[in-house]
C-alpha cells in the first residue's frame, strides 16, 4: 500500500488571507514526480489556480477530510531550487510583500500562468449563436477585447439561462522555440537499393542519399544539412515521402548576442593594489568562507579586471559566479568585457530581453549550460547551482532597488545568497554609498582600495564655474563661455566631449539665480518642492508649507525661479552655438528601442558624433579613449531635491562622470556649472575626495537622524479621494504613535512630492528608528489592517527607500 503524501503549496492569489502555504493531497500517479519547487494546478474555491509547491510531507498538519488532490503538475521539473525557496521567505518577509510576489518576481516573465476564460455549450443554444459567437465549435476562448457590448451581453444571457458555463483554465506562456530539422533513416538496407536503383542524373538525390548513408539516424537542422548536401527544398519533401528523412522540430535557443562577435581578451597583469584585493578574494573564496569585500576603486582604477581575475579562478574550481549591474544601460559593455573572457559560458539576464530570449537565458543557466551570468536587478534571482562568487559592481546605485512590490535591493539579496554558500560577495565602487562605508568602518566589510588609475592615466582636473556671475551680465543659457571654448578647442583637436544633463527626478523647485540659495525647510533641512496649483512650496517629509517666495531671503535679489531643462532645448541651442558638431542626444525618449543605447554607444566610439549629450545614464560605466572634455552641465538639480540622499547623489553623479574623461593616453578635463560652487559635494567631487566627502555627510547624517545612524520605513498610502488619503493616513498616524516606542520618530503623513499619479492622491508617512527589526511586527500588523480596509485604499510600506519622490 503507498503511503498517502501531503504538498505544501503556495497559490496564485496575493492576499493577506492566503499568505501561507495550503496542503493538498498528492494523487498516487504523481508520487515521485512531484518535487518542491514545482509550480501545479489546484482547486481554491470555485476556480483553479496555478501554485507553487514549498514542502513535502508523510503527515498531514490539518484535518484530512477538508483537503483537495492536485488537479495537475505544470513543470517536469523545479523551476525553483531549496536555496530560491528558502529566499523567497526571507525577502517576502524583509520587504513586507507576499510570498507569491517573490516567487513570481524569481521566474521569467514567460513562466509566469495566465488565466484563460473557457466558454462551454451545456445545453442547446439556436444554430445563429453557435455560428456566430461560437463560430461552429462547442467551446471558445473568451477575451473581453474581442467582442461588441451587444456580444457580451448575449454570452451573459446564455450564461444566466445555463445554455453555456464558464471556467478558468491556467495556462503556461513558455513555449520553447522550435525550427525544422530532420531525422536520417537507419534502414540501411531501403537506403541502398534507392541508391542503386537512381537514374545517373539524379545527381543531388545521389549526394543526399551518400550523406544519409554516411549519418545515419542523426538529427541534422534544415539550413545546416542544406549547407552539408546543396539540395532544393523539393528534393529534401520528395526524400521524406521516400522514408529516407523524417520532418521532426529541434529547439532552438535564443541568443540575444547572436548577431555580435566579441573577440577574446586575455588577464591582464595587475598592478600592486589589483594584486592585494584578488589575493583577499581569492583566498575567502578557497576557505569556503562568506566575506562581503568592498572594492572601493577611483574611477578607471581597474575594478573590471579584479572581478574578471576573481570570476576565473572560482571558474577554474568549477564554480558559478554571478555579476550584477546596476542598470540595463551598462549590461552590453559588461557582457561584451566577461563573454571575451568567458566566451558561451555566459548567460545575459536583464528586462530589455524579450520574453522569449529572457526564457531560454533562464533555462540555459537552469539546465546548468552556462556558468557566468550577466544582469540586472532581477538577476540575482538566477537559478545558478554551485556559486563560487557574487559580484555587484556600482553597489552605490538605487537602481538596484526594486520601487514596486516586492521592494527588494538587489545588493541584500546577493549579500543573503553569499551568506548561503558560504562564498565572497564584491561590492565595487569608486563612490561607497555611505551605508556600505560605514558597514566596512565597523568590520562588516572588508575594505580594498584601488587609488590608482590602470596604465598611468590620472585623474582629470575638475573647473567648477560660478553660473551667478556668467548669467548676471548676458541673456540666459546653458553654456558658460568657459565650456564653450573647452567644447571648440576639443573638437579642433579631433577629440570627443560628453555633456551630461542632470534630470533626476520630477521634482520642481526654486533657486536665486543671483546667490544660487534654495529655500530649505526649517525642520528638516530639505529642499522644498514648489506646488504652482496653491503657489506654496512644501516639505514632503514633515509637512511644512510657505508661500513661494517673490524675493530671495538670502541676497534680496527677484531672479528666484523654478528650476529646469530638458536635453531637446539643450541640444537646440548647440546646433546654433556649434552648426559643424555632429550630435548624439541619449536620454529617455532617443533609447526607448529595443538596443538603440548600444548601437547608439557604439556609434560614439566609432566617431561618428563629437558630442555625446545625455542624462545620468552616461555618467557611468563609459570607456571611450578618445573623450578628453566632460561637461556637467547643471550640477545642482539633485541638490534640489526634497530628500536626504541629494548631497551624496550630486557627488556620486560628479564624480562618476568625471571619471569619463582621459582614460587612456590623453589628458582629460572636467567642467562643472553650478549656482553653488561652494556647496562641499561639488567642492569634495571637484578634488575627487571621497572620503573627505564621506566624513562631512556623516556628520550632517548624524545631525539630521538620518541613515546609516537611523533605519527609515516609508509607509505611502494612495487614494482617488485626495481627502479620503489624507483621513486614512492621519488614522494611520495616530494609530502607530500609540503603539512606538518614545525614540521612534514619526513625520507626517504630507503628501508626496509628485502627489498625484495616474488620478491617484499620494501621502507618506516617514519612520526612523534605532533596530533594524524593531517594528516588523506592528508593521506587518498594519499592512494586515490595511487589507481589509475598504473604499479603495492602497498601502505600501517600504523599508531603506532609496528614493521619498
């Protein structure tokens, strides 16, 4: 007699009430088959849903006579392993999100279930309707999109009548692609005598039977036997009707990088600092031992290697590693640098695939094919085995934080897989952001230094201009005489220049034009974020509000005004002041394309522009020989943002740029435009001094209770009702300042600096707080309440954000 087995299995419904696993019984027929991490179909309530197994168990913990049996299994095999299982947890319980959250965010787009509504004749129904809506058949997929309203309303009708019913079917969007192949004949004997008996001009049918004769039984794709053996496709149809070939499909896998070659590169030799940080690396990785390491590295200083050199050795050990970017911007560079070294073995993983080439990614890393991968945020969830090293390179950027749910950071996620496998995880950048530096101040990490830039090159000199004195004699623009000069005299020489617009965020906000002042709120020290529908200017953390003011308190000047621009003005006004220079724009709008940003770079680095004009997503990971001008055009745009992070923002983004300039043999220079050019994070990123600038943030960090000295919650509730918000958030408000403790800090609720999205109303409420797990239990409390909370309110709370806009 089979012992009767249990499954724990997570469903497709993301609600408080079904956030725990629900056990089913396991039919007999499915009884060594069925695996944790498998994704089945199971009844819940009326309908069927698709879910994911978690566990397995002899013994069942609830009563039997309740439980249902697992309609059917969706996967052969785990889609998910133990370690992506056990994550799941973790993160689901880190970032207040629902278990199936995470475990869908883990899986391609492509193994994600859709549900189909299935329309079924049960009874008779006039010859007119099942010609007309059924088409002549006696069941149909139902899509609201395809049908009238006249049409909906009839199939509603006959729904009411019980002439028709409805179900919901799960289906699986992951279809593997497939291309004609065929199979050779192993009848020898029937091979033979149709070579014999071939008249002496059937010459390719001759060739194509020698070839069969030569392989037989092998599977041979269409265009490469066709290559083999130049036959027609009419001579390959007639040798299928002869029973000398079989038609069958292959698989065939879809390569992103399949149009590019990549030559391969060799190690390069590394210098004394280079050597120091892979020795530390390396010798982590050979003990087995889990080591954050944070390889902070001056722009050009050769991080890139380290990581190469580090990746080989634990490639060597058979090992898999595992390398973030921050953004799909810098992944081609990045894959381009690790495929010349690693060749197939590497995979590439980031959301500007498409579904189809992100699922055979996904599956080549499964299936064990490949052992480096390449990616983005998300691709820390790879389903790699056997990992030897995690590396997250620009560890600094918010993008690695994911803004809708599950809000996870990709760089905690890396941290919690290094733990598991006991491995080094990297953190590089030449600009820590200040929680990481802090974490290797106290031991957590441990630090490595790169102060060198590789092969000689120096650090370019940074000019700061004062855009006060340029725009207090002429007319307004975006191009100080300095640059303009610099800008005429590079392009003289035949060399390139970038000019980087600084556009972060939407957030709008006034500035004196003649002593660069920005009106700061008196309690938290923020720049405040102008409102033109009630002409005030609020802070979004605390809530206070002023009316906009008509004269600067600072110098008494009336040049304050809203701050601003975009990169369509900015590349208008240099057709006129440089009609000769041939002009790249990258921003938002140009590289929406699926592979515009990379044909885009690559035509950079070819030289068919001069001038490279973009956002912040040129400011990072470049290398282009030939750029010896960087132009910053606008500095102080994230100064003037109503967050905490604006300081280290600015002198990570200066500093980052900069580092684009001279990076080979030749000399680069930097210039700076900025109404605050005494401001210490344009001072400290104009003498590249991180750490200078990592002591004074700390400093006003400190004095302001903010991070790394106080963990912050963000709890953000919307509304379509701007007031129905505001009342949930005040309840919410007092709600937790019963229940915190006295040092817990609570600001707000205010609403948020882009206030209305999509016609919903935006508010926050802000906490800071001494232990990190301190209030997740009243927290998750809250986000329960929040679940049955009626009139259409939506609440979200997030942990660490990077971002309060």
């Amino acid at each position: 007699m089979t012992t009767q087995l249990y499954a724990q299995i997570i469903v497709d419904v993301p609600t408080m009430q079904t956030d725990q696993p629900y056990t089913y019984l396991v039919p007999a027929a499915m009884h060594g088959t069925l695996q944790p991490g498998m994704r089945v179909e199971v009844p819940f309530g009326a309908r069927q849903v698709m879910g994911f197994v978690v566990g397995l168990a002899g013994t069942p913990p609830e009563a039997v006579d309740k439980m249902r049996p697992i309609s059917q299994l969706m996967d052969l095999s785990p889609v998910l392993n133990e370690e992506l299982l056990a994550l799941s947890q973790a993160v689901a319980r880190e970032t207040f999100a629902f278990r199936i959250s995470v475990l869908q965010t883990m899986l391609p787009n492509a193994l994600k279930a859709t549900y189909e509504r299935v329309l079924t004749i049960v009874d008779e129904v006039s010859e007119a309707v099942q010609a007309r809506l059924f088409r002549g058949l006696d069941q149909i997929t139902f899509r609201v999109s395809d049908w009238s309203e006249e049409d909906i309303a009839k199939f509603a009708q006959l729904r009411r009548t019980h002439q028709i019913e409805q179900t919901i079917v799960v289906s699986d969007r992951a279809k593997p692609k497939t291309q004609l192949a065929y199979q050779l004949s192993t009848d020898i004997e029937l091979l033979e005598s149709a070579y014999h008996a071939l008249p002496k001009t059937a010459k390719k049918k001759a060739a194509l039977l020698g070839f069969i004769l030569g392989h037989l039984g092998e599977t041979w794709r269409k265009k490469v036997l066709q290559q083999q053996v130049s036959v027609s496709d009419a001579t390959l149809n007639q040798a299928v009707q002869a029973n000398w070939l079989a038609k069958v499909q292959v698989e065939q896998l879809r390569d992103p990088f399949a149009t590019t070659t990549i030559a391969p590169s060799k190690p390069l030799t590394l210098n004394t600092e280079q050597q120091h940080a892979f020795d530390q690396i390396k010798l982590s990785a050979d003990r087995g031992q889990y080591q954050p390491f944070l390889l902070a590295g001056i722009t050009g200083s050769g991080k890139t290697e380290v990581y190469l050199q580090a990746a080989q050795h634990v490639f060597d050990q058979g090992k898999t590693v595992l390398f973030l970017v921050p953004e799909i911007a810098l992944t081609p560079q990045m894959v381009r640098r690790v495929k010349a070294r690693f060749g197939a073995q590497t995979a590439v993983l980031h959301s500007g695939l498409s579904d189809g080439e992100r699922y055979d990614e996904w599956r080549r890393i499964e299936r064990g094919d490949v052992k480096i991968v390449v990616g983005a945020r998300s691709a820390v969830f790879a389903p790699l085995t056997n990992l030897g090293l995690i590396i997250v390179d620009e560890e600094h950027e918010a993008t690695y934080k994911q803004t809708d749910n599950p809000r996870y950071h990709a760089r905690d996620v890396a941290l919690w897989r290094g733990r598991y496998h006991q491995i080094p995880v990297i953190l590089g950048s030449a600009t820590p952001s200040l929680e990481s530096r802090a974490r290797a101040q106290r031991g957590i990490y441990q630090r490595l230094v790169l102060t060198q830039r590789a092969g000689g090159a120096s650090l370019p000199p940074v000019t700061v201009i004062d855009m006060k004195t340029m725009l207090s004699d002429g007319p307004e623009t975006n191009f100080s005489a300095p640059l303009l000069e610099k800008l005429k005299a590079c392009l003289a020489r035949g060399e390139q220049a970038v000019l980087m617009l600084n556009k972060r965020g939407f957030s709008s906000f006034v500035m004196c034009r003649d002593c660069g002042f920005v009106p700061r709120d008196p309690n938290c020290n923020l720049a405040m974020t102008l409102h033109m529908d009630s002409h005030t200017l609020k802070c979004h953390y605390c809530g206070h509000e002023e009316p906009i003011p008509t004269r600067c308190v600072n110098c008494g000047s009336s040049r304050i005004r809203y701050y601003g621009t975009g990169t369509e003005k900015v590349a208008a006004e240099l057709a006129e002041l440089l009609p000769d220079a041939r002009v790249l724009r990258m921003d938002q709008d140009t590289t929406r394309k699926k592979g515009s940003m990379d044909k885009m770079l690559q035509a950079f680095g070819d030289h068919q522009a001069d001038i490279l004009l973009g956002t912040q997503m040129i400011a990072k990971g470049l290398d282009f020989p030939d750029v010896t001008l960087v132009g910053v055009l606008n500095a102080d745009t994230a100064l003037g943002l109503p967050d905490f992070h604006a300081s280290e923002r600015t002198f990570q983004l200066l500093t980052q740029v900069s580092g684009r300039a001279g990076r080979a043999q030749k000399a680069g220079e930097v210039i700076v435009q900025t109404f605050n050019p005494t401001h210490y994070a344009i001072t400290y990123a104009q003498q590249h001094d991180y750490e200078g600038f990592y002591r004074q943030e700390m400093a006003v960090r400190h004095a302001g209770n903010y991070a790394p000295y106080f963990y912050t919650v963000q709890i953000q509730a919307s509304h379509t009702e701007e007031n129905e918000a505001a009342k949930q958030m005040f309840q919410i408000a007092r709600w937790l300042r019963h229940r915190v403790q006295a040092d817990v800090i609570i600001l707000g609720p205010s609403p948020k600096p882009i206030a209305k999205l999509r016609n919903r109303y935006y508010f926050q409420i802000i906490l800071k707080f001494k232990q990190r797990t301190g209030l997740d239990a009243l927290l998750t409390e809250l986000q329960n309440r929040a679940q049955k909370a009626k009139h259409g309110l939506q609440l979200s709370i997030d942990r660490d954000p990077v971002s309060f806009m």
